[in-house]
C-alpha cells in the first residue's frame, strides 16, 4: 500500500526543493530558509522532517539510491539471461545516477564534502550493497557460462569500472553531455560483459 500521508507528502515536497536548489547554486550555498521558501512550507515545518541541513543532503543521495533500487530488483527478477541481468545493471545503476544531475550545474563531490564524514560511510554501504547485488548476479551465472574467478571481486572491479562514467568531480556537461557518457558507458559495458563469456587463463593460476 502506498502511504499517502500528509507526513510523507511533506517530506517529499521538501526533498524535491532541496533537489531543485541544489541543483542550482550546490549544497554549500543552499540554505535550509531557501529550501523552505522553494517548499512553500516555514523552516519550523523542515526541522520536524530533518534534525540538520546535513540531514537533508543525506536523504538526496538515499533517495536517489533507493529508486534506482527499484529498477534493479525489478532486472534480477525478470527472466532475462545472467549476462544481459549483469549488463543492465552496470548500465541502470550509472546512467540512473548521470540522469540524476544531469541538469546539475555542480557535481556530486561538492554534495559529498560538505558533508564528507557521513557521506562517505553512505557512499561505502551503497557501493557495497551493488558488490552484492552483481556477485549473486555472477555467482548465479556459473551455470550459464560466465567465466570468473570470485564473484565478489570480479563484481567489484566492475563497478569500479563504470564507476567512472557517474560525474563525481565534474558535471555531466564537462563530461561532454549525457549522450557522450551513455554511449561510451554502454561500450565499456558490452566489453566488460563480454569477457565474461570468453574462455581465459584464471588469475589464480
């Protein structure tokens, strides 16, 4: 059941505000009274739904995750071979993520230091979570014919790998536009997957 209540539409409303302006001017220069103006609500109204303006950075970045969450357990479910299951995954949970701050004048390094401490423990869960997510993809797909050593490594350098397509330290116009970053991430992605289905000497050997 969807939970329509007031409280959650509140939340949200702020939340996308908070999107709004900090998409605009970065998270250092947004304050909690321009949050509050942009959500129509007083600043009394945002500190019953958030204890810190930090807080409010925190529940971005978790949203944004949680969504793209939905995408995937929505890929792991389907009935599509394990080798397309891991390539859609490596492309949802990068491009899901350019998508997001696409319209984004300022990257998502400033959003992460400005509350770098708990961010980066954030940052860790959620990459640790996708380590998971696309070993039991692997694991599963022993029997389909990829070829790895261990999945939780191999999962690993993976991410890492299109790790690099999601515009921490620039924004996604510096990066040459979301159709460059997709096309290029799509490529990487084919190239990846590939090698899983070749035959080739173990790393442990």
């Amino acid at each position: 059941m969807i939970d329509t209540s007031p409280k959650t539409t509140t939340r949200d409303a702020i939340l996308d505000a908070a999107e709004r302006m900090v998409s605009h001017y970065g998270f250092r220069k947004t304050t909690v009274d321009d949050v509050a103006r942009e959500a129509g609500v007083s600043k009394r109204t945002i500190y019953v739904y958030f204890a810190t303006k930090e807080d409010v950075g925190m529940s971005l970045l978790r949203r944004v995750v949680d969504r793209i969450q939905v995408r995937l357990d929505a890929v792991c479910k389907s009935e599509r071979s394990a080798a397309d299951k891991v390539r859609e995954v490596l492309i949802i949970r990068t491009l899901e993520r350019v998508i997001g701050v696409k319209d984004s004048s300022v990257c998502l390094d400033e959003l992460y230091s400005s509350i770098r401490a708990r961010s980066l423990a954030q940052r860790r869960e959620f990459f640790e979570a996708d380590v998971a997510l696309v070993a039991g993809l692997l694991e599963a797909g022993r029997r389909d014919g990829l070829r790895f050593d261990d999945p939780q490594s191999t999962a690993r350098v993976l991410l890492l790998a299109t790790s690099a397509f999601i515009p921490y330290s620039l924004s996604v116009e510096e990066m040459g536009g979301i159709e460059l970053i997709e096309r290029d991430l799509r490529m990487t992605v084919d190239l990846l997957v590939a090698g899983l289905q070749r035959p080739y000497a173990s790393l442990s050997n």
